[in-house]
C-alpha cells in the first residue's frame, strides 16, 4: 500500500515538478511572481485540443505545434505584458498576471465554450503489475516526459552558451548587460521556456482529467513546491514539486483528502520561518 | 479675458464661494442631469412585475462565468433554447418571453446582488435556476417571505424546499431521490442482499448531504455506505481507490464534478477493479464517458429523471434534438443538462400559458399553487406538482454509454422507478 | 500617500475664509449625494420621473452595501501595505476568522450584535498578530506567502468548524440589531455601514498622523534610520496588522451578517485576491485609492454588464456574441481593463485623478 501511494506521489510530483520548473525559469529571469501559471497549464492543455481533436494532426506534429505556440505565446506575453511592467513593485506584477489569467480565461471560454473536453491522445493508457506495484502507463510516461524536460533543462542551463548567458542575466541584470548579454532576449526566452513547460503539464494532465478552465488550480499547486523548493533554485523546484505530490498523497492516504493542502502549506509556513530561502535555494532573501 | 467678464466671475464666486473646483462640476452635472431627466421622460412603461405590452421578462439565477459554468451554462443554453421555440410559435398570449440570465460566478453576493436586481432593478415575474446552494440556503427566508415564485430550480436544498412554499417549485432531480432509485435500481439488478457502498464525493456540504441520503437509502435495506472522498482538483486519487478496495463495495456512487467521476473510474480501471458505479445526475455528458474510455466507461452509468437526446424516440426527445440541431446547439443536447434546461423552459412556457392574459407574479403565484402538471413528453416521467408537494421530478432511469454507436442506452422505464422512491 | 499630507496647495493658496467655506459647501454636497443614493436607488426614480436601469448604472443598494463591506478590508489592506510595508494575501482569513467569532458569539452564543462585533475585532486581532509574526523573520515577496500559507490553515479551521457545529450548507447568521434598531434592510444597512466607513477611514487617517504612525511611514521607506531613532521597527509592525486584521476581521463579521449564511467556499484565496486588486486599481498605499478601488471592483463589472446586456439586445454580430457569452465578455473587458490600468497609471486611480486634474489645471491657466 505505502510503495503504491509513494509511487502515485512521484508520479503526481514530477508534473508538478515540471510546472514547478517553468514557474523558476521565469521568476529567476524576470522577478515575475506568475499567478498565470495555473492558466499557462489550461492553455496547454487547449492547445493539444486544438492540434490533436480540431485539426487532427498526427501526434508527433501535434506535440510540436504546442510547444511552438506556447513558445510564441510566452514570447508575446513577456513583450506586451511584462517588460512595460519591469521594475515595478511585486503586488503589480503579481495583479497583472492575474489579470492575465482572467482574460486568458475568458478568453478560452468564449472560443472553446464552457464545457470540457476530452482529450484523446495515442499515449498508452492501460497499466502493468511491477514488483507488486501497480503501474498506469499514463502516469509512467508522464514522470518520464517530465523528469526528461527537466534533465534537459538542466544540462542546457548548466552547458550550452545560452544557458550560461541565461544564467548570468538572472544573476545580475547590470553586469550581464555591461558584458553585452542581450538581457531581454533572454528574458523573452525564460517566458517561453516557462510557458511551454507549463503546457507540457497541461498535455498531460487534461489526458488524466477531462480538459476545462478548471485545470488552473491544479497549475497552481506548483506555486507552494516552488516555494518549499526555494524560489531561486532549478533543482528545489523539481524536489519541491516531487515533496507536494508524495505529501498530498501520504495526506489523503493517511489523515483525509482535505488535510493535504493544510499539511502542504504548514510545511511551508515552517519553510519560510526557518528557511526562508528554501531547501536548495540560496540565502539572499533581503534583496527581494 | 476680458474685465467685464472678469468681474462677473468675482461676482458670481463672491455669491458662490464654493471655487473653481465645484463650478466646474455644477457646469458638467448641470447638462448630465438635463440629459437624464429629458431621457427619462421618454422613458419606457413603467415595468409592473417584468410584464410589458410585448413582453414579459423572466429571470435565471445560474453561474455563467465561475467554477460550475461547465454544466450550469449548458442548462441556460437548454432553457433559453426551449424558450425560443415559444416565442417562435407566438409566445404567450401574444408576448415574447424574454430571459434575462444573471451571471452568479458561484459566488454568494454575487447572487444576493443579482438576485435583488432580477426583484426590483430589471424586475421579473419569476427566477429560475438559483444553482448555488450556499446562497439558496442564504436567500431562502427572503424568497419565502418575498413575491417572486423561484420555478424549476437547478439543484434543491432544504432550506429552500422544506416545508413546502408556494414559491418555490423545484425543476432538477433531488439528491435524496436520486440516492433511493439508484440503490433500488442496483441491489434490484445486482440481486444484493445487504449491500456495501461506497460514496465517492468531492468534498463539499453537497457530497456530504448526498452521502447522508446514501447511507440512509443503504440502511434500510441492512447494508452499509461509506463515505470517500477526494479534492475537486485531485488529479491522482490512488489513496481513495486503494480504500475502496480494502472495503470491496457492491457498488459505487459518484457525486461531484465531472473529473471526479473521470478519474475515480479511470483509476479502477488501472487497478482492475470491476465495481459498478452510479453518478448523480449531473453526471451525464458524452464527454465524461468519452474521457474514461470504453472500458472505465462500461462499468459508468448515471442516474437521471431526463432522458437525454437521441436515447431513445420519445416524442419529446425527437422535438429537442431537432430543434438544438436547428439552432446549432447539436453539440450541447447530449449533456443531461441541457435535457433539464430544455424541461425546465417548458415549465416556464406553460406556467405562464395558464397564468393567463393579465400576468403578475401574484397572479402566477395563484396558478401554481394549486398544483399543475407538465407533460414533457417523453423526456421525463410526469412532473406533477401538488399543494402539498413541489419536489418535481421523482422517477428515475439509469443510464450508460455505447461506445459503437456513440449513444446512451437507457435501462427500463421512468415507471420502474416509484417503487424505491419514498 | 498625497491624501495624508497637508492641505492642497491650490486651497491653502486661496483666502482662508473662501476655502473653508468652500470645504464646507463641498462635504455638504458630499453629504447631501451620499445621503439621497440609497433613496434613490431604492425608489429607481428622480422627482417622480422613473429611471431606467440604465440610467442608474444597472446598480441596486445591495452592491452599494457590499461594496462599503469592502472598503472596510481595503482600507485595512491598504493601511498595511501603505504604511507598514507589508503585504498580505492573508485578507479572507481575517475575514473568516471575524465571521467565525460572528458565529459563535452570535449565532452560537446569542450575544448582543455590537459585542460581537467586538469580540471579531479582538479575534481578528489575535489572529492578525500571530500571522505577522513571520514578519519579524522574511520580507517581501516572503511575506506575502506566509500569509497566504495562513489562510489556507484558516480556511482548514474554518470548515472543520462549520461541519462540526452547523449544517453542511452553512452558518446562518440572524438580523442584526443595534439596541432595538434591526438591520433589516438594505436602508438602514447603508447608513450603518456608511457610517462605520467614515469612522475607520477618519480613525485611520488620525492613526497615520501620531507618532507611531509617522515612524510606521518612516519604516516603511528607511528602515534602518528608524531603528536608530529607538523605535522597535518589528513591534509597529506587529501592531499595524493587528490592527489592519482586526477591521477585516469585523468586515467579515459583517459580510457574513449580510449575506445571512457563510460557508467555507465563501472566503476563498479569490476572495483575497480581490483586495490586492482593490487597493491597486485605486492606489496602493491611499486610504482614499482604497475607496475607490472598492468601489471600482464592485461596481464596474455590473456596469459593464448592463451595457453589454443593452447592446446584446440588437442585432448582428456583436448582438450575438454579446448574448451567448456575455458573462465571459465582461470578464474579458474588466481583465483588460485592469492590465491596462497597470501599465498606464502605475499609481492606481487616485494618481491618475490628479494628473488629469494637473492638466486641466495647467490648460486652463494656459
């Protein structure tokens, strides 16, 4: 029973870890606290709706069109939104990306209608018995997309030049700027890093649900596994996002459903009592 | 400028010290309040209880735009579609009926603030829909003690339902009679002696009350129900299926949002479990059984007092489907919500055919509480309504998906039913 | 802060006697609008002449009322953020928390309605110090996520209270009297609550202007310099959302009075969410940009739907679009509203109001 709730709970952690990790990309990059995130998920979702079920595109040029338009969108959303915005202080930032959900929103209700929609994708659905556990292959491929978009995103920031440069706009806007980093091509690039990863997610997760604006609040659990992770920090997004799946599951198993979020955010009322910078991140929490 | 004029504004500050500030607002307000009064005196009939020479407005309470408008707006789009079939045949005794739909967002002041407006703002005859149990329960004394009859409402409370008002007429299948059909319809099929259930619910007061009338509609019959829960937003809900296999239930029942249903089925199936399962009314959508896919989807069936289009050729079924195809709203007339928005409009029509000529809300008020029936032909059982009864509907079918012929197939007649519902 | 500071300086400019009486004339028209809207709103008509719905904004009294139950948590809110630096998402848990204590001092215990109140400020206040402790320890963006982690605690209490002593549909909440004058209807609810609004936004102001609230205005712009001076910077802290929690708290007290029924889905994270959009659509840190910020958030989108609504009724186009998704239109047209307001009047509305009034100023001059 235990093996079988842990492995739900990493199975479930991974796609938080993986919006978790779009929600990093772009706070490291643009101070942005994005509240949109949850709707970045809805989008994506939508997307694979629109490629998959409306034209019909077979799936591999399917996941392809997502990430591009996602890519696109995040671009258009750090150029219009976004960059007008920088400097400005951290409530209005935080307004106008929920702002930005709620057009979003709207947005997608008026061009898809209110009802949900199911989403049919050749991605196998069935399960498999493995050392006593039970595996749903849907579950399975989502950790494994998952853990294989934040491994990339590892190595590219940790490797390629654009990482780097990436890395050091994050770190320091003036010094990267004094070094010629082209601060705001990277900026525009962390929006739709941060946007597509958020739609990956929503590919999955409207497979395991059914597709509805309703995928927001799950879009945002992402939100306390970054802070328990620690804002700063790539790898404290992926375990934060992995510590809120596996505690939301031992929750529901052992005390009762609606404990998890209270368990979850107790944890993070500690976290930032006593370690403000979260678990991996680096302790410079003044300066925000 | 000149002195003269100059003077003349030392003069006029000199009898009206009140400055610049305020001369300017009494140069904009003085025009403003010229234009309102002048458009006011050409303005319109002044409204007596929503009815007008060529009209008659009539409200609807649900949430458009909020957390449950996936469902809610399909019963709008149900109910103003059976309306305008109305008005294209002529109306009411020559008047259109025109729906004015208040967005409620599923929030409580929302709808208070609605709410007073559909009562005296835009005023109506009568409100229909009022889908947000919290704010029915907080309405309820007002509505009671109020003019405005609340006729076929979304979902029925207590509070608003209990004792019987002759303001409020319930539109939607109730939860306790949804619970007593369903039970009868297994323990009957299943040929169960004592039967082990389990309520899988979000959790919320409605899950709660649902599974209340579970384990009463269990307990007599000397079985057991047990109480699952899960979060509206789970997307894993392998610690609730892995209880329900500890426990080994007879069958399932399934109240909440449509992934509720989705997943909790989905989530047997990955752990080959066969149980059947039951979800409440508002369950029934191609789309859900869709999303769980033929095999979760085979053991799926929800309880229903509508019939939904293109199960069977009732003559009431064959006229709705027709008419949604016609208004291009094919795609919306499989949801079992448009089914009772659909019913619900019908009500509407024929309460206020048989209010007569000379509508007021009293006078509608008189003409429903002496008790009619609707004939929906085919879509539901008849709805009767007595003095001492406004419940609605009360007969039930159960209903799965076929996956080939991508259609429900309903089990039984509405009939079969009377015998589980007390 | 501009509302806080001295006079204006058009007004000191001006004879004294002129200004003042000018003051006067002005509060009394302000005095004799906010006295006549209720009327107003409640017979829908001018002189016998009947209004239209339009004409008075698609608004009813019972908007009016909830709004200056909102204005009492942006104020609050904004009394924080303005002067103490401190931002917090924690708002609908003082809210709860002030209509729990409603429920059982009143509803439970049956205790007179002005003690109750009493005992949500000081609930509120409890509640409201415990919450900003983390203060004491993180800042910022930190902060705001400690309160947010608070209210989902509270929100966890909240319902495990409700499903254990009431209902599963809710609290109901009883009419409220005050020594025999019932707040039955939305009439005497407006007077009430316009009365208690004017007190806070005076209190507030007054508060702002003593000592601890000069170096709370300090603090929040040189914190350090403050602390030189001998003042426990954390203790004011501590203290202002105390205080601020305490007027939410009784807010929530009487919101849920308003609406005669609380549930645990009433006081959502949207509902938090709702004051930081107040106070930034008016201006952050402006008792008076809080005002209107409420005003905005609960007006506008009734407005906007009214307008849409009229125009839904003709043809064409618009006409159709506008009647099948018009609640998702007016959510469209205020989410861009917003977001345009952000970018173009950083400052919110009270700064906009006085650069526009700088510029006709500056016209008519010229």
């Amino acid at each position: 029973m235990l093996g079988q709730v842990l492995f739900s709970g990493l199975a479930l952690g991974s796609i938080y870890g993986l919006v978790a990790l779009g929600f990093v990309v772009i706070f490291k990059a643009t101070d942005v606290f994005n509240f949109a995130q949850g709707m970045f998920v809805v989008c994506g979702a939508y997307l694979a709706v629109t490629a998959i079920s409306l034209l019909g595109l077979p799936f591999p040029v399917a996941v392809l069109f997502i990430v591009a338009v996602a890519a696109l969108m995040g671009m258009g959303i750090h150029a219009l939104l976004i960059r007008p915005l920088s400097g400005r202080p951290i409530l209005s930032i935080i307004m106008l990306t929920i702002a930005l959900s709620i057009v979003l929103r709207a947005l997608i209700e008026i061009v898809y209608g209110p009802a949900g929609r199911t989403l049919a994708s050749p991605l196998p659905s069935g399960s498999f018995a493995f050392a006593g556990l039970r595996i749903s292959q849907l579950h399975l491929t989502a950790a494994l997309v998952s853990w294989f978009c934040m491994i990339t995103f590892g190595l590219f920031f940790r490797f390629t030049s654009a990482g780097l440069l990436m890395r050091a706009a994050a770190d320091s806007h003036e010094a990267a700027t004094i070094s010629g980093v082209r601060v705001d091509a990277m900026n525009r690039l962390a929006w739709a890093i941060g946007f597509t990863l958020a739609a990956i997610g929503g590919l999955f997760l409207g497979q395991l649900q059914i597709v509805s604006t309703e995928l927001e609040s799950i879009g945002l659990l992402a939100l306390p596994a970054v802070v328990i992770g620690g804002l700063q920090s790539i790898p404290g997004a992926i375990l934060g996002g992995l510590l809120v799946g596996i505690i939301e599951q031992l929750a529901s198993t052992y005390i009762s459903p609606k404990s998890s979020d209270v368990v979850i955010y107790a944890l993070l009322l500690a976290i930032l009592l006593l370690r403000p910078w979260g678990l991996l991140g680096q302790k410079a929490v003044n300066r925000v | 400028m000149t002195t003269n004029d100059t003077t003349n504004r030392a003069i006029r500050a000199r009898k009206f010290p009140t400055g610049e500030a305020t001369r300017w607002a009494m140069r904009l307000a003085a025009p403003a309040f010229a234009c309102l009064v002048a458009s006011a005196a050409i303005a319109q009939e002044a409204p007596q209880d929503g009815v007008y020479a060529d009209r008659i407005d009539w409200g609807v309470l649900m949430d458009l735009s909020g957390p449950t408008s996936a469902s809610q707006s399909i019963w709008v789009a149900g109910l103003q579609d059976r309306i305008r079939k109305t008005n294209e045949a002529g109306g009411v005794h020559g008047r259109r009926i025109n729906v004015l739909a208040e967005d409620n967002r599923f929030n409580a002041a929302t709808d208070r603030i609605a709410f007073e407006k559909l009562v005296g703002q835009t005023p109506v005859i009568a409100i229909s829909g009022m889908g947000t149990s919290a704010s029915q329960v907080a309405l309820a004394p007002t509505i009671k003690a109020g003019k405005v009859p609340i006729v076929a409402t979304y979902t029925s409370t207590k509070a608003l339902s209990e004792p019987v008002s002759p303001m409020v007429y319930n539109g939607f299948c109730g939860y306790k009679e949804m619970a007593q059909a369903g039970v009868g319809h297994f323990v009957d099929k299943l040929k169960l002696k004592a039967p082990r259930v389990i309520t899988v619910a979000i959790e919320s007061a409605g899950g709660k009350e649902y599974h209340d009338y579970m384990a009463e509609a269990v307990g007599k019959l000397g079985g057991t129900a047990h109480h699952v829960t899960m979060k509206v937003t789970a997307v894993d809900v392998t610690p609730q299926i892995l209880e329900i296999m500890d426990k080994k239930p007879d069958f399932i029942t399934i109240y909440g949002v449509p992934n509720t249903a989705i997943l909790t089925m989905k989530a047997l199936q990955q752990y080959g479990v066969n149980i059947p399962a039951f979800g409440i009314t508002y369950l029934g959508a191609p789309q859900i059984f869709q999303s769980m896919g033929p095999q979760a989807g085979a053991n799926y069936n929800f309880v229903s007092c509508f019939t939904p289009s293109g199960t069977d050729n009732a003559p009431g079924n064959v006229e709705m489907s027709a008419f949604a195809d016609k208004v291009g709203r094919g795609a919306m007339k499989e949801d079992i919500n448009y089914v009772a928005g659909w019913v619900a409009g019908q009500m509407i029509s024929e309460a206020l055919d048989r209010t007569g000529k000379a509508a007021t809300r009293a006078k509608l008020v008189e003409t429903l509480s002496k008790g009619f029936t609707v004939d929906t032909k085919g879509l539901s059982a008849l709805i009767t309504y007595t003095p001492q009864n406004n419940t609605g509907p009360v007969l039930f079918r159960m209903f799965g998906y076929d996956f080939e012929a991508k259609k429900f197939k309903g089990s039984g007649e509405f009939a079969d039913s009377a015998k589980y519902i007390q | 802060m501009s509302d806080l500071a001295a006079p204006k300086p058009e007004a000191a400019a001006a004879a004294p006697t002129s200004g003042k009486l000018r003051r006067a004339a002005l509060l009394a028209l302000g005095l004799a609008v906010l006295l006549y809207i209720p009327v107003l709103l409640t017979d829908r008509s001018i002189f016998g002449i009947r209004l239209t719905n339009m004409q008075l904004l698609n608004l009813g009294l019972t908007q009016i009322n909830l709004m200056l139950i909102s204005m009492l948590g942006a104020l609050s809110l904004n009394y924080l953020t303005g002067c103490a630096g401190l931002i917090s998402i924690g708002h609908a848990a003082f809210y709860a928390t002030g209509a729990m204590a409603a429920a059982i001092f009143g509803t439970q215990l049956g205790w007179p309605f002005p003690v109750v109140l009493m005992m949500a400020a000081i609930a509120g206040a409890a509640v409201g110090v415990l919450a900003g402790l983390p203060s004491l320890r993180v800042q910022g963006l930190y902060f705001v996520l400690s309160t947010m982690a608070v209210h989902y605690l509270v929100s966890f209490v909240f319902l495990e209270y409700q499903f254990r002593f009431f209902d599963v549909v809710g609290i109901p909440f009883g009419t409220p009297s005050l020594g025999g004058f019932d707040l039955n209807t939305p009439m005497r609810w407006y007077f009430f609550l316009l009365v208690l609004v004017a007190l806070v936004y005076v209190g507030l102001s007054n508060t702002l202007r003593t000592r601890e609230g000069r170096a709370l205005l300090a603090m929040r712009d040189h914190e350090r310099a403050v602390t030189s001076l001998g003042v426990d910077v954390r203790v004011l802290r501590i203290k202002a959302f105390g205080l601020s929690s305490a007027i939410a708290a009784v807010a929530g007290a009487l919101y849920a009075y308003y609406l005669s029924n609380a549930t645990s889905e009433t006081f959502g994270i949207n509902f938090a969410i709702q004051f930081i959009a107040m106070i930034i659509i008016g201006g952050m840190g402006s008792l008076r940009g809080a005002l209107i910020g409420a005003a905005v958030w609960l007006l506008l989108p009734s407005v906007i739907a009214g307008f849409a609504a009229e125009i839904g009724r003709g043809p064409g186009i618009v006409g159709s679009l506008l009647g099948e998704h018009r609640a998702q239109l007016v959510q469209l047209i205020f989410g861009v509203l917003v977001i345009v307001l952000l970018i173009f009047a950083p400052g919110g509305l009270v700064s906009l109001g006085e650069r526009l009034k700088g510029l006709i100023g500056f016209r008519r001059k010229g």
